[in-house]
C-alpha cells in the first residue's frame, strides 16, 4: 500500500510539473491597434498644390486632427501597433494659404495597405 501511495505522489508531482512548465511558453492574446487615417503614397501623389481643402477631404478623408493654433494645417496621423511586432507611425501635415494647398510634409509612406 505504500508503495502505491508513493507511486501516486510522484506521478501527481510529474503532473503539476509538466502544467507549471507548459504555462511558462504560453503567451497571452496581443490584439492589434490601429488608429488614424490610413494615407497610402498613390492617395498623396494625388494631392497637388492649388487643390481647395474639400478637395484634399475628398481623396484623405476628414484629418485626425485640427489645431486651433495652426489653423491652416491639417494633420493626419496613422498609427499601428499589432500584437506582436514594430510599432509603425505616420504623419502627414498639409499646409493651406487661403483655402488651397501650399506644400506638403510627411514621413515615409507605404504604395499599398495589405
């Protein structure tokens, strides 16, 4: 009968063993975010200068964001963070002088959303 109970204990030991160990691989669920206006290059070679701001509304979409300090720049922001991987950041600031475009900035920018 002893030699059955310590059978039993190192068996449920191996058990709880190999279910501690197994825990330590699992990796929890990273969900992706994705925020902002997804602005691809062949969208921006589309905006040229003299275009009005409905326009540029009409090809961007509406800009993230509106600056009341700069009144005559809008700002698209696309920011993308999956589960597990690089973080990716955008922005593309369009600068108008009486309603229509002046110039552009922006950072690099991909030809295609996958």
């Amino acid at each position: 009968m002893k030699m059955k109970t310590r059978s039993f204990c190192k068996s449920l030991s191996l058990v709880f063993l190999c279910l501690s160990l197994s825990a330590c691989f699992v990796r929890p669920y990273k969900f992706d975010l994705e925020q902002g206006n997804i602005v691809t290059a062949d969208k921006l070679e589309q905006i040229q200068p003299g275009m009005s701001e409905e326009q540029v509304r009409y090809v961007l979409g509406t800009p993230m964001l509106h600056d009341v300090f700069h009144t005559n720049r809008w700002d698209y922001i696309y920011y993308d963070k999956p589960g597990y991987g690089p973080e990716v950041r955008r922005h593309i600031a369009i600068y108008f002088d009486n309603g229509q475009v002046d110039h552009i900035t922006r950072d690099e920018m991909p030809s295609a959303v996958a």
